[in-house]
C-alpha cells in the first residue's frame, strides 16, 4: 500500500488556503513540500500569477480539469543603474517598488536575450536600489547595453528537483503585456535540470515564447497537453533532456517549430501529436540529438517544412533517429519551398519509413523528401507520396524540369 501524503485545497473562494493569486499557491507548495510532498489542489477560477510558481521535489499542482486558469500578469522593467556582475547575488535599479520581496525577476538586455547568459533569479531581500537575489548572476550586464530587470517569469516553473507533476492547468499567456521570453530561460511552462516529471492535460496558450520548455534533466513525459498561439516554439526540450516522452499532444499556431528538438536531446519519442501551422517548421531536430523515435504523428501546413533536419557539421548532427507512421501534409511556402522532409548538414543514420508525404492542394515544385549534399546513411522505407513533383530529390534546387 503507498503511504499517504498530504493533500492541500486552495481556491479563489474557500479551501485550506484562500486566495486568487501566486502567494496563495506558492504558499501551499511549500507547505507541502516541507511535509515530504503531497498534492496541491486548486479549484475553480483565475488565478493572476505575477510572480512564477516554483515546484518543489515531490508536489503535485493539479487543476480542476477545465476550470482552472493560470494567468500571467503585465510585465514591468526597469533600467539598471550599476553593472550587474557575474557571481554577484544582488542588482541595482531605477525603480526598485516594481519588484517585491519574493518577486521572479530575469536579468538582461533590453534589446535582446543572451540565452543561458539572462540570469533568473527571486528577490530575496532590498536595500534602497539594491535588490539581493537568491542565486549568482549567470554573466556581466553592463548599463551601458541597455541592462535591464524584468518580471517577466515563467508562469509555472521547477529548478533541480524530481518526481514532480503538473495536471489540469490552463496557462494563459497574457502575451500582448509581455515582451517576447527566449525558451533557454522561460516558457509558460519551465524546467530546468528537473528529474522524473509528468505534464498532463496542461493548456498554454498566448504565451510571448515558448509554451513548455525544459532544459537538461530526465524521463520528463508530456502527455494530453495543448500548446497552441504562442509567440515561441510550441515545446523546446534541450541542453543534455535524456530520455522525454511526449505523446497525443497538441502543438499548433505557433510563431516558430511546433516541436523543437535544441541540443542534445536523446532517447526520446515524440509519438501521436498533431504539430500544425505554425511560423516554423512542424518539427525540427539538429545538434546532437541521437536515438529518438519519431511516429505516428501529424505535421502540416506549417510554414517551413513538416520534419527539419538542421545544418549541422559532423560530428554534432543529428544521427541516429527513426521517423515512422508519419503523416506529413501540404507544408512549406512560396518563401521557404514547398518539402515534407528536409535534412540538411552532416545528418546521418536516419531510418525514414513507412510516412505519408502529400501535398493535397498542390504547388509548383514540390519535394516528398529532400536530401543535402553531405547527408548520409539515410533509409527509406516504403514512404508514400501524393502530388509531389519529386519524391525524393538530393538537391535543394529542383531542376527546371519540374517547375
């Protein structure tokens, strides 16, 4: 028999713990981490997050299924006034009453990410200008670049821990009040070295990135969830993600790929998703990502290419992968060329088998599979192909004949 564990109520109205907001909820994860862990139950409502919920090793956060709403609120930035040094734990800024005590800020460029080098972190006590954060500056942001601090956090978020799960939750993005999140940081939903995590039934949409990202860690599986109008990638696993599953979700509208795969993801299956129209590419998959099993899932009408093998050099291309039972429908563009699978670089030991590749509504030039210069051991499998001017080509130019 398994051993009980804590089970906590929090709602808008009544429960355990009352209240509408972050606090309410970050208050009972840590109540119920502090107790070895145990399940955090959030009823019905919106709740208006400004400040990131961080998961604990152990705790549930479980919706009421389609009624819980996870809203992120309006952004708030202010110039920094000193330099904000690498290995220092505290910043110095203009307007120092937009960030509270315990307040998920990220340090950064104005203009720009610096990807791994925009530091997130929560602010852990203040003094005057000077707000004092819970973790080391990631790198140097000079004022003379236009250095900033941010709220702009995930909306649900988990650091090094294990055995976590999130289920029910619907995540609105509040994009129009937020500046756009690069996904090595932030995402709707975000996870970073985190170990033996489940997403389940999860929505994020509206999102100004990516709707989930995870970075490192392991046996992450994402099962039943929605993805869809987000700024970002739909979902970015990467940076060493061993071992993920993501399965009959959803990822669709988005501003960049559906699913991207980032550097070293492996032992991975993508299987029963439906990756459609969005600004990328359905899939992409590049640097380092060996061994991953990708079948039974659905890429179309999106802007770029249904399955992109990027432009990688040996020895960091992809290598390895098995794509099988794919339906791969009317992707590509006037701009970007019309092609169901393009593999690119030094991509190699890749089985293609027994897909689907059609362009129902037709197009000038079309490709089934396109194949560059330097790929190699490349397997197809009884793939079929509708309307394609060329199923299989080894050129990026077709040649005029096909025009």
């Amino acid at each position: 028999m398994d051993m009980e564990k804590i089970n906590v109520f929090v709602s808008p109205g009544s429960g355990d713990l009352t209240g509408g907001t972050h606090l309410a909820i970050q208050a009972a994860i840590d109540y119920v981490s502090g107790l070895g862990g145990g399940v955090v139950r959030l009823g019905a409502g919106i709740y208006e997050i400004d400040s990131a919920l961080h998961l604990r090793t152990g705790v549930e956060l479980c919706g009421t299924p389609g009624e819980t709403v996870l809203r992120r609120g309006e952004e708030r930035v202010s110039p920094l006034l000193a330099d904000a040094d690498l290995h220092e734990r505290e910043v110095t800024v203009q307007y120092p009453d937009y960030f509270p005590i315990g307040q998920s800020i990220i340090v950064k460029l104005a203009d720009r990410s610096k990807g791994f080098l925009d530091t997130t972190a929560t602010v852990i006590g203040k003094r005057g200008s000077v707000l004092y954060l819970d973790r080391e500056l990631y790198a140097t942001i000079f004022v003379h670049e236009g250095g900033i601090v941010s709220t702009l956090s995930p909306v649900v978020s988990a650091y090094e821990c294990r055995d976590v799960v999130l289920r029910h939750l619907h995540i609105e993005g509040n994009r129009e009040r937020n500046s756009l999140a690069n996904g090595c940081r932030l995402a709707g939903i975000y996870l970073f070295q985190c170990h033996n995590a489940l997403l389940e039934h999860c929505q994020v949409y509206r999102y100004n990135g990516d709707g989930i990202s995870y970075q490192g860690g392991s046996d992450i599986a994402v099962a039943h969830c929605d993805c869809s109008d987000n700024s970002g990638k739909g979902i970015h696993p990467g940076s060493g993600t061993d071992r993920t599953r993501i399965s009959h979700s959803r990822f669709a509208g988005n501003g960049m790929d559906g699913i991207f795969f980032c550097w070293r993801v492996r032992s991975g299956i993508v299987e029963y998703c439906d990756s459609s129209g969005n600004g990328m590419s359905g899939f992409s998959i590049g640097h380092k990502d060996t061994g991953n099993w990708i079948r039974h899932n659905r890429f179309a009408g999106n802007r770029y290419y249904g399955l992109f093998f990027r432009n990688e050099p040996d020895p960091m291309a992809a290598s390895q992968n098995i794509v099988r039972h794919n339906r791969i429908e009317d992707n590509g563009s006037k701009e970007m060329g019309y092609v169901g699978i393009r593999l690119r670089g030094s991509t190699r030991d890749v089985e293609i088998g027994c897909n689907d590749i059609r362009f129902p509504k037709g197009a000038a030039g079309t490709i089934g599979i396109c194949m560059e210069e330097h790929v190699q051991d490349i397997r197809l499998l009884d793939n079929t192909f509708l309307n394609c001017c060329k199923d299989v080509h080894t050129h990026w130019l077709l040649d005029e004949e096909t025009h």
